[in-house]
C-alpha cells in the first residue's frame, strides 16, 4: 500500500475505497492513540513530517513526495512542472495518492491546492472523486458555507451520493451536527444511500463519557435509514470501550458483532487483544493475538507494529523476532517501529537487543525526535540503570531534541527504582510544568509508568504519594482494573493503618475484587484499634 511504483489503475481503485476517509479516522487513534503499550504518545503536529532517508530517495519517483517536499510559499505548481518536464504524465491515480497522504500529514491547505490545480489546469477530465477532494478541503479549510457554495456549483452529474455523503461528514468535521442531520434527510428524500461512515463519525464525535448517551439513538437511527452495520463501527465502539477500561463493554460489543454476522478484520482483532493485554489479561489476550496472526491480509506495517507491542507484552521473546524479522523484509521500516521493537525487548528483559536495535535506528535512521531518545531511555529506566537513562538524556539535548513529559516521567521512575527518592520527586516537578494532552496522560504508558510509582510507594508504605498518584490515574478509570485498586490496598497493608471502607471504595471506582483482594482487605483490618 505503501509500495511508491504503483501503476496508475491500482491507485486509483484505493484511493475509491478511501474515499470516505475523511470520515473514519485511523481506528488506532479513536479517540486517542493506539500506542497502548509504548512510549512514543506525543503531542508534536503531524505537519512537521521528517522525510526518512528512503523517502528522501524516493522523492524524484514520486509525485507525492515531491508535493510534500515543497517549502512553504511555494506553489504546487512547481512540482508538477517538474514531473511534467522529467516526461511523467499526471494520472488520476498520482493525485489521490498525494492527497490521501496529504491527507494523513493534516497538510489541508496544501491538498486543497492540489485539486484546485487539477480543475483549473485539468491534466484529465475530473470526476466525482475529484470533486469529493475539492470539496473535502474547502470544506475543511474555509468553512461549511464556502463548501455548499462550491457543492452547488459542481456540475449536477457530479452531485450524487458520493459528494453528499462527502458534505455531510464535511459538517460533521466541523461539529455541526444538525445541519449534517438535516442533509442525510434530504439525501433520503432523494433516493441517495447513506454511508456507514456518515455514521463513525457521529459515534467518535459523541464517544466522550457526557455525550455517549446519543449513541444508541444513533445505532437505531442507521437501522431506520437501512444502512447495513459494518466492521469498522463495530470497530469504533470496540475501541471506545476499550479507552474507558471497560472489559465487559467491550465483550459485550463483540458479542453484538457476532450476533449482528459482521466478520471480525485484524483490527478487531488487534483492539481486543490489545485491551485485554493492558488489563494484564494475558491468556485471553494471546488468544486474540492468534487471531491477529491469522486474519493479517498481508505485511500491514500498523498491525505488525500491534503485534511486536503485544508480544513484548507477552513475553514472547521468539515470536518477538519472528514479527521483526518481517518488519525488516518491507521495502520501507520506519523509525517507530524500530522504537516499538528497542521498547518491546526491554519489556522482556532483553537489554543488550534493545541497545543493538537503538544502535542500528541511530545509524540508518538517525535520531531526528525526542521520542528516539525516550524509547531506549524507557528501558533503562524500567530497569533502575539511572546512569545509562542520564547518558541518553543528556544526547538528547546535545542533538538538540527537547526533553517532553514523558521524558521526565520515565527518568523519576529510574530514580525510584536506583533508591533515589528525592531526586525522583523533584524530576517529576519539572516534567510537571510542561504542558501535557489528555491524549498523552490517558495513554497506557503514561498510566503504566504511573502505576510504577504506587508499587513502590506501596513497598514504602507511603500513602501520601500512593494516593496522589492513584487519583491521577483514576481520572482516566485506568483504576477499574483490579490490579491497581489492589496495588492501593497494598499500600496500607505495608503502612500497617487500618482505613475503613476500602473494599466499597473499590467496588464503587468500578473494579471487581479478587482474592487477593479479599486477603489485603484482611491484613489490613489485623490493624484495626
């Protein structure tokens, strides 16, 4: 998909399946971003895009990429002045290839220039896709009224299901959601289908916790307009659940799926498999792994990604290789998943791995982000080799790449686990007064690392500390698993302080006992005066 020698007629039948993508955003990133269970969350704009050495190379082959490459200022019009003259002709297929990477970058404005080029200049005689594009990033760009402007100017053999399904989730980007209602009737009226992507977006845009109430009325409203239920939003409320921790949600949405005979696809797959991982679920969690291994439609980077995640996770060290062995075959290994691969063999204890893989990104990638250093400063950290994690540190700002959040977060856990208390808290201080994204503090690595600090604050006995990091941690319901409230209990346990109410405090933070549970609920009150 990625492959950049395309012929013309491929590129065009995917850029017609993605048609819609403006609509449903990459699962992984629903609301928030599938890194589950690595440390590369980040808050950094997609529009600074570093091209890699091998897009560096690839550039003069591809139109795209020369697009991309243009400095600000400049006009579209030189690349493809350039490709023209180097004797390439501008097909269809080229187009929907830069804009759906365009796309992908959020480079909006430089999309838009790209389709009004090719209705001024006409290279070929555009079609609806073409105006589905235009409108798209006008749309996008220069409001809801220039985009109806422009949809009754299009011409009327143009003006069909794809460019209204395309206006409708055109108003729904900009959040307003009656007027996109009021189009989807007036679609009906017509005789125009409704496309269930019309529908992802309004789930994704009600998913927050004060507006989820909608989506039931939603589900019944896309049986009223017999819109046929698809994976992707049985995908999308999957990963809902799975943000709010809600294992029994999430079984509950499958089962519907399967009730519903909508097949599963390897992103289903990966949502499961991913959720129950993070909820230390393992044995069902490498069930669903399996089920990934087996619904893979051929070398998918993002899912191979997954999968070298979910195996650091599972401490599988073999099966470890054998996905990073694939990785390393595709004609293009990307900086991240040399980064998820260094974190994922320093889950599993493999150190000396994780330095050679960090090495290797150094030399054929070079350390071009923040989020290079942090991978391997991860490791080192999870392990208390403080003097290593200050080593990358202090790289990091000689290349001159900034310290973010996380940075500080994984060096105060460094300094926790080598003893060094003090000198944890107060590099904690300092990552606290960067500015941090719900995004990145809902992340898995954000709250793992987290609940890094309670275990050993609970060794201590601390309760001050353990408390303070627990509510952090509950504003995300990361505490409905089991595992933290228990980890909480522990605290008093080592404390030895009696607090009354515990197990109902439990009960009604939306986690289910154990029986580890139960015996820490009877240590605690040995101390009962």
């Amino acid at each position: 998909m990625r492959a950049l020698a395309l012929l013309g007629q491929l590129r065009f039948s995917r850029a017609t399946d993605r048609t819609f993508s403006i609509t449903c955003l990459p699962l992984y990133q629903i609301p928030c971003s599938f890194s589950f269970l690595c440390t590369l969350t980040s808050d950094c704009p997609a529009e600074k895009k570093i091209l890699e050495p091998e897009e560096e190379q690839e550039a003069p082959k591809c139109l795209s990429l020369r697009i991309e490459k243009l400095s600000r200022g400049e006009s579209v019009g030189l690349a493809f002045q350039s490709w023209m003259r180097e004797g390439f002709p501008i097909h269809r297929g080229d187009i929907f290839h830069s804009i759906n990477r365009l796309r992908k970058l959020k480079l909006n404005k430089r999309a838009l220039q790209v389709m009004e080029w090719v209705i001024r200049e006409r290279p070929y005689r555009p079609k609806e896709l073409d105006y589905s594009y235009l409108l798209e990033f006008t749309t996008k760009l220069h409001g809801i009224s220039q985009g109806e402007k422009l949809f009754t100017r299009i011409p009327p053999e143009f003006q069909n299901e794809l460019l209204y399904n395309n206006l409708v989730i055109a108003c729904l980007e900009k959040g307003v959601i009656r007027l996109s209602l009021d189009y989807m009737k007036k679609m009906r009226e017509l005789g125009h289908p409704i496309s269930h992507l019309v529908f992802n977006r309004l789930i994704i845009l009600h998913s927050s916790p004060g507006r989820r109430k909608m989506i039931p009325k939603f589900l019944n409203l896309m049986k009223a307009y017999k819109v046929a239920p698809h994976v992707s939003t049985y995908n999308i409320l999957m990963k809902i659940e799975a943000n709010e921790h809600n294992i029994e949600g999430l079984v509950k949405v499958f089962g519907e799926m399967k009730l519903s005979k909508v097949e599963p696809n390897e992103i289903s797959f990966c949502i499961l498999a991913t959720a129950h991982a993070v909820a230390r679920l393992y044995t069902v969690a490498e069930a669903y792994v399996e089920a990934v291994e087996i619904s893979r439609t051929g070398d998918n980077w993002s899912t191979l990604d997954i999968l070298i995640i979910l195996y650091g996770c599972l401490g599988k060290e073999k099966k470890l290789e054998r996905t990073w062995g694939i990785v390393q075959e595709l004609s293009h290994v990307r900086s991240k998943s040399y980064m998820l691969a260094v974190e994922a063999f320093g889950r599993i204890g493999q150190l000396n791995r994780a330095e050679e893989l960090w090495l290797e990104m150094k030399s054929l990638k070079g350390l071009k982000s923040t989020e290079a250093f942090n991978s391997m400063l991860s490791v080192y950290c999870k392990y208390g080799q403080i003097k290593r994690a200050t080593g990358i540190f202090r790289e990091m700002e000689i290349n001159g790449c900034k310290p973010n959040a996380i940075t500080f977060r994984h060096l105060a856990l460094g300094c926790l686990k080598a003893e060094l208390v003090e000198e944890a808290l107060k590099t904690l201080e300092m990552g606290m007064h960067l500015k941090t994204s719900n995004k990145v503090r809902n992340s898995i690595p954000w709250l793992e690392t987290t609940l890094s600090f309670i275990e050993i604050f609970a060794e201590k006995g601390d309760i001050v500390n353990a408390e303070k990091f627990f509510e952090e941690i509950k504003k995300a319901n990361y505490t409905r698993h089991t595992f933290v409230y228990n980890t909480l209990i522990k605290t008093y346990v080592k404390a030895k302080i009696y607090v009354p109410n515990l197990l109902r405090r439990m009960i009604l933070g939306g986690a289910r006992p154990d029986a580890e549970t139960y015996s820490l609920i009877k240590l605690v009150e040995q101390f009962k005066t």
